[in-house]
C-alpha cells in the first residue's frame, strides 16, 4: 500500500527505479550489505561512505533474542542500534529458522518488533521453501507466508513497507500463484525467497526458472528483492529478470573462509598468485602483506574487497540499463560458467513473458557473437514480424548479397518487374526494406559465427515463385534511391510496425515523403499533403504526427494503439504534457515501452500521440512516473 516506486530507465525486464524511504531514496538495482548487530566487521557508516551502500540490512531476530540489543533498539530504534541515518531494512528470522530448526519465533510479534525498531523495511517470517520440498511441504510453506503475509499487511494497515516472500520451491504454478496471492494482498514491496541453496549448489538454471515464475505472478510495479543472492555473477541475470533489490552476507562470510569475490567467480586467497584487483584495499596491500597479516585484519581487507567487487558489479549493471546493453552483459557474464549459460538458455524459454517487457527498440544496436545471440527476444521478435509479413507471398524474388547498409547503396535498376528484393544478412534473409530498422540496423555481428542462410527452405516457406541471385551492385557516394524504392520501405516498416490493416489505411491516400539531401534518408511521410509520420532514422521506426494519430484512430476500434486517460488529466495531456501511470485506466495489451500510441478519454476521444514508456501492465500498476511520453496533441497538427 505504500512503497514509492518509481521507473526511471529500463532494459528489458531491467530497469532503474527510484524506492522511497521514511529515511531517504534509494536507487535501484541495489545491494543491501547485511550488517549483523553482534559483530559488525564493517560498520553502516563505512558501507555508505566507503563502498557506497544506499540502505543496509540486518536481522530483527537476532536483536529480539539479545537483551542488551532489543534494548538498545527499543530506545533508539534500529537506526539508532546501527548509527546510520539511511535506509535500513530488516528481515525476520526465516533464515535463521531454516538453517537451525524451528526456533519458536511468533510471525506477528517478529513484524511488530520491527514496526516498533522503526526499520524502513520489515519482513514478514516467512516459511524457507527448499529446493528437495515435495509438492505438498511447499505448498505449505506458501499456504502459511501468505497467511502470515495477509495477517502483517492487515495489522499494518499501509502505514510501512513489509516485504512479502515468495516461496514455493522449485515448483513454477506455486510460484506464480504465491506472487499472485501476494500482489492481490496489496503487497507492494516482493522477495523471491529459498534460493540460497540454489545459489550455494550453483543451480542457477533452476533459479532463472524460479525467479521467472515468481515474476509472472507479481504486481510489476513492486520492487523485487532477492533474498540471499549476494554474489555479483548472479547480478546480471537477476536484474535482467527484473529483480530490483539484493543482499549480501556473503562479502563477510567468504572473508572469513580467505575467498576473494570476483565478478565471475570466488578464489581462496591461497589459490592466488597473482592479484588482478585495483580495488583501494588490493592497491595498498601486496598480495604477500594480504596473506601474512594475521587472521582479523586479514578478514577485515577481505571483506572490503568482496565489497568493493560486488558494489562495482551494481554500477556496471546500472550503466548496462543505463545504454540498455543489459542483454549483452548478461550474455557475456553467462560464457563465464556453464551453468550460468544455461540459465541464460533458461531465460530464453520464457520468450512470451520477456516479449511483453522488450523496447521496440535501443539507444544502442545489439552485438551478435553467434546464434545464441541471435535468439535474444528483441531479434526473434523482428524475426517473427517479419515472417507473418511474408507469408504466401507469391511475388518473384531478388536476392543480393552485400554489407551494410543495404538499402543506400543498392543499385534499384537491378530490379525488375515485380520482384521483392531480399538482402542475405547475418540475421537471415530479409526484405532489403527493413534493413534500416532496430535491431538489424543497429546490430554489429560476428561473420564468422552466424549460419548461412537456406534460401531454398526460404522460398518455399514464404511462397515465393522466381527467384534470382545477384551479388548485387553497389553505389558508393551519390544518393539516388528511387522514390519507388522510398514508397517500398514506406509501406513496409509502417506494416513491421503498426501491422498489415493499420498501415493500408495510414497509406491510402497520395502519399509523398520527404528525404534529406545530404544522406537520402528518408524524413517526412505526407498523405493528401498532410504530414502523417516522420521517420526516426536512427532506429528506422515511425513517429506518428497528429494527423496519422487521427487516421489511426478513425480506421480502428478500441483498444487498438490506445491508452486511455481519466478525466481528470485530459486538458493536461491535450495541451501537450506527458501521460502520468496514475491518469491511466486501460491500454491495449499490444503496446510495448517505446511503441507508438495514442492517447484517448474515457469516451474514446482523441487527446494526442506519443511514446509509450510502460507495457499496459506496468501503466496500470505503477503509481508514479510517466506512462507515456507525449509529443504531439491537436495543436501541434
Ligand atoms: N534470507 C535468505 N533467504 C531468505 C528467505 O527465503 N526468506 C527470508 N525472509 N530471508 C531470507
Ligand atoms: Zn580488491
């Protein structure tokens, strides 16, 4: 009920969000290291001004079974008990339940002690979920949490955030309805719970597929917290996945076993003849001081280099979101350990649901290494796209050869008659029309690694009747592409994007376009005179102009294309000013972030165009930020 969540920068199912705290903002995705109230090797104080920690965590448990420490957060607060003034989260006792049986914990004194610590966070006793559970054990585990959960939300009535767990083992449907149960509760801040024993066997496929499964079931617009995953090889996959939150004991607890984190792996400090790290730690001490320096010292410069690695590995991930190249380092990451690739083949499987999440396009190109980078959810959607384009053609066929970009540099008189041209590519065989648009045009790809081709299999699946291959003949300099060749890509990136109906009625008209003079890129589409759309070359997409806005929406019925506004918002959006997810009351379930759409009222009035930034889900979920980016309203026509 009251988690501030707000999207700031997406990447698939990645995204950096801003959560807001009784005790100031956070910044996500982000790692709470886990202080322990006993033995703090390294204090709250110094994970912030040190690693640059945003919010920390510790355990509620083991300050209630502590008089002198339940005293001191009785007085204080945890905040108090800690000396930090940021964020705090704490969890609950759940861990420490499954590791040493039960320990008689009662849930709903546990979540009031944490209300009455004054934590930022509380976390419901959930029931620890383990991976060998049968189905009946696990649907336990979820039947009580969420009975805990509904219990805690209740009593707390919306006043602070409790983090609800999901459990439900290595069972997918207990999962997701466990996170459908907890999203119908109101929950509004989410863990992914019992994957330490995952973590600890390195089953990262099963924790690809538990994640997922959880995901499906949630409410998008909570933040998701995945307990126990604190080492930093995990950290691009799970932010991939949409997992916003982490924590870590593991930075401690790896130092006090002489292992050093590294962003791939972990190594003994004995193991180690030589030190990569740069870190401030590994720059003051040789590596010969590091192994002689006796055993408290040693665990303390340890501990600070795990945490200077893992905090590292959360800014690398932000940048990735940050120039949504998030795919490609979760790609990279999982080449460096086999069952890290084959959760990344894992997280393939679950196209359908990725589909959902994936911008129609980037601000940078995707890098194709071999197939299994091709079989990344933006690629394969443009592949299937541009299959239900060409089915039963029944037209004849050009084939070219040649190199990017294809489109400029043909030679047209090549063609003749009623040829479709098809250019071989590293992605396929292709319509040389769409070879300006996301993701082939801004894809940079190994030669060596991509299959060639099967024309013949081509032809037959797409009903093509003659064919012929020419390697094609390329201009270099001059920019003569022949207004056919402009109408061609026209038509056809209007059908890739707005599909076969849309687009024949946006184009029935006079159409004439307008390119620029110095790169032949095309600009401007007019209908009847009327400017319609304009090309965004850099992504080889339409923007809509007011007047295609208003052919789309007299040639369709809803929801097609539309995002509807309440009442409430519609001068605001009319006048130009962007659509906020709380004004929104339905979306078509097609759009996806970065889609064109158009805004309407509740009577399916018109209000203005714009970008989409959210899917229809995450619109109607979140509360805050912008759902659609308006550009063009009826006065901008
Ligand atoms: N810490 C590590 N795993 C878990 C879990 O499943 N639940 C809670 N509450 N804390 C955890
Ligand atoms: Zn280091």
């Amino acid at each position: 009920m009251s988690a501030d969540f707000e999207l700031i920068e997406r990447d698939g199912m990645g995204r950096i969000c801003t959560l807001r705290t009784p005790h100031g903002p956070v910044e996500t995705p982000t790692v709470l290291p886990v202080i322990n109230p006993n033995r703090k090797l390294i204090t709250a104080h110094e994970m912030r001004k040190d690693f640059g920690a945003q919010m920390v965590i510790t355990n509620s448990y083991i300050i209630a079974r502590d008089p002198r420490l339940r005293e001191i957060a009785a007085s204080s607060g945890v905040h108090g008990l800690l000396e930090f003034d940021g964020p705090v989260m704490t969890d609950s006792g759940t861990f420490q339940s499954y590791v040493y049986g039960n320990l008689g914990i009662d849930a709903n004194e546990i979540v009031a002690l944490q209300r009455a610590f004054g934590s930022d966070v509380s976390t419901v006793l959930d029931i620890f979920s383990e991976p060998d559970f049968s189905r009946e054990k696990a649907e336990e585990a979820v039947r009580i949490t969420t009975d805990r959960a509904s219990t805690a939300l209740r009593l707390d009535g919306g006043r602070g955030i409790i983090a609800c767990t999901v459990q439900g083992s290595l069972y997918p449907d207990l999962r997701e309805r466990a996170a459908r149960e907890l999203s119908a509760l109101g929950a509004d801040y989410m863990a992914v719970g019992g994957i330490v024993p995952l973590m600890e066997r390195g089953m990262y496929p099963e924790l690809v597929d538990v994640v997922m499964a959880s995901k499906k079931g949630m409410n998008p617009a909570c933040p998701v917290h995945l307990f126990g995953a604190g080492h930093p090889l995990i950290f691009p996959i799970a932010a991939l996945m949409g997992c916003d939150i982490f924590d870590s004991a593991s930075y401690a607890k790896y130092a006090q076993d002489d292992r050093l984190i590294f962003p791939d792996r972990t190594v003994h400090l004995s193991e180690l003849e030589y030190n990569p790290c740069l870190c401030p730690v590994c720059s003051d001490h040789t590596l010969k001081e590091i192994k002689s320096a006796d055993r408290t010292e040693r665990t303390g410069i340890l501990a600070r280099h795990n945490l200077h690695i893992i905090f590292s590995e959360i800014r690398l991930v932000k940048q990735a979101i940050r120039e949504q190249r998030l795919w490609e380092l979760a790609e990279n990451r999982a080449r460096s350990n086999p069952s890290l690739f084959d959760s990344y083949i894992s997280l393939l499987t679950h196209y359908d649901f990725l589909e959902r999440f994936e911008p129609i396009s980037r601000k940078s190109g995707v890098s194709v290494v071999d197939g299994v980078s091709l079989s990344r959810p933006s690629i394969r959607r443009f592949s299937y796209r541009l299959d239900a384009m060409r089915a039963g053609t029944g037209r004849d066929m050009l084939l070219v050869g040649g190199t990017k970009p294809y489109f400029s540099h043909l030679d047209f008189s090549l063609k003749s008659g009623d040829e479709d041209i098809v250019a071989r590519t590293p992605f396929g065989l292709m319509p040389i029309t769409l070879t300006e648009t996301y993701p082939f045009a801004q894809s940079s790809y190994s030669l060596n690694a991509v299959p060639e081709p099967r024309v013949l299999e081509y032809l037959s699946k797409f009903g093509y009747g003659s064919f012929r291959s020419v390697e094609g003949k390329w201009r270099r300099g001059g920019n003569t592409v022949p207004a056919f060749a402009y109408i061609d890509l026209i038509r056809k990136v209007c059908e890739y994007q707005f599909g076969a109906g849309l687009s024949a009625s946006l184009l029935s008209g006079k159409i004439e376009f307008t390119h620029s003079n110095s790169t032949g890129k095309l600009r401007m589409v007019l209908r009847d005179g009327k400017q319609i759309l304009f090309f965004r070359t850099g992504e080889g997409l339409f923007s809509l102009k007011f007047e295609g806005a208003r052919l789309i929406h007299s040639a369709t019925q809803p929801p097609a294309m539309r995002v509807v506004c309440s009442d409430d918002a519609a001068d605001f959006v009319s006048s130009g000013k962007s659509l906020f997810c709380k004004f929104v009351k339905e979306a078509d379930a097609c759009i996806r972030p970065g889609d064109e759409c158009i805004v309407v009222d509740g009577m399916d009035r018109l209000l203005a165009c714009g970008r989409a930034a959210m899917n229809r889900e995450e619109m109607l979920a979140f509360r805050k930020g912008v759902a659609v980016d308006v550009r063009e309203h009826p006065s901008s026509a």
